[in-house]
C-alpha cells in the first residue's frame, strides 16, 4: 500500500473527514484548470471562440495573461451571435480595433471578485453593487433569485452569470449569456 493510501486508510478508520479533492470547472466541454491564465483556459472551451478571436484581434493576450488579477466576464458564442448581423464581423476589422478593444475591455475588472464577493457587495448595497471596468465604465450587479447574480451594462442590457467563479492563476471568470456594452 502506498503512503497516501495508508494515510487516507488511517484518516478513515479514525473518522477523520478528508476533504474531496478540488475538481475543475468545465467550460465549453474542457477542465478550466486554476493554475492556467484567463487566456490559456479560454482557448480551450469550445463555447468561446468567439471571445478568444476577438482578443487576439484586439491585441489583448499579453494582457489577459499579466499578472492581474481581473475579473472576466466571459460571453458565450451564442451572445456574440444573438448581436445585430454584421456586428461582429466590422469589429474583428483592423480598422475597429479601438472599439473592439473598448467592448472586450468593458468586460474586465480589476481584481478578484468571486460570486461569495459580489453576492455580499450587493446585499450591502441594498441589492445592487457597482464595480468600474477596466475600459472606464461600470456595471451594476444584482441577485436574480436567491443564488443567481445578473450583470446590467451601461445601455441597461442583462447578462445571466451561468458558469460562476472559474478560477484562474490571474484571476476569475464568470461566463455570461449576452455581450455587455459600453456607452459611446
């Protein structure tokens, strides 16, 4: 017998509880593993393609793979594809790169806000909780139910966070249904 497995042998005949080992969350059908940056996670899920593309257009890898740490709220294929036809086309052009990088950027805060975090900043805020992004404008968090959290941009758009506190090396993402945008 191996050495942990002794010890996990004595641990349950003594009735000590042993913690379950941390598991990874799936997104987009792969292990989003918590030693991984944002970016070399996203790459990987098949429900953001779209999102990755977009960031390697908009010359933000380098970024999304820094220290941080940030809080990313991720759209799915599916939010990219419920925008007006066309939408995402024009801003995959060079020639859009400062409005693509502007909507990616709206879509980033910095620091580390799992759902814990934001579920206690809205009730101290009497149900709403604001946080700056990193391109300069705010988004506003509220609970939807007892255990859901919603994302309200700045045109007043509501995004569900369906896949809550991905962790990752240089931060968290939280993947949400709808593309979140900026003013101007």
């Amino acid at each position: 017998m191996t050495r942990t497995r002794t010890a996990l042998a004595l641990a349950l005949m003594m009735g000590v509880a042993i913690p379950a080992m941390a598991q990874s969350v799936r997104v987009g059908g792969q292990p989003m593993l918590p030693n991984k940056t944002i970016v070399s996670n996203a790459v990987n899920s098949a429900d953001h393609t779209t999102l990755v593309a977009a960031v390697k257009a908009a010359g933000l890898v380098d970024t999304l793979n820094s220290a941080g740490p940030f809080t990313v709220f991720a759209p799915v294929n599916s939010a990219f594809a419920a925008l007006p036809a066309g939408t995402v086309d024009t801003l995959l052009k060079p020639e859009n790169k400062g409005t693509l990088t502007k909507v990616l950027t709206y879509h980033v805060v910095s620091g580390d806000y799992d759902s814990a975090k934001l579920r206690s900043m809205i009730l101290a805020g009497n149900g709403k909780a604001t946080l700056k992004t990193v391109e300069g404008g705010t988004l506003v968090f509220m609970m939807n139910g007892s255990s859901n959290i919603v994302v309200e941009d700045s045109k007043g758009g509501v995004a569900d966070i369906t896949i809550a506190d991905v962790n990752q090396s240089n931060g968290v993402i939280h993947v949400i249904d709808r593309v979140l945008m900026p003013t101007g």
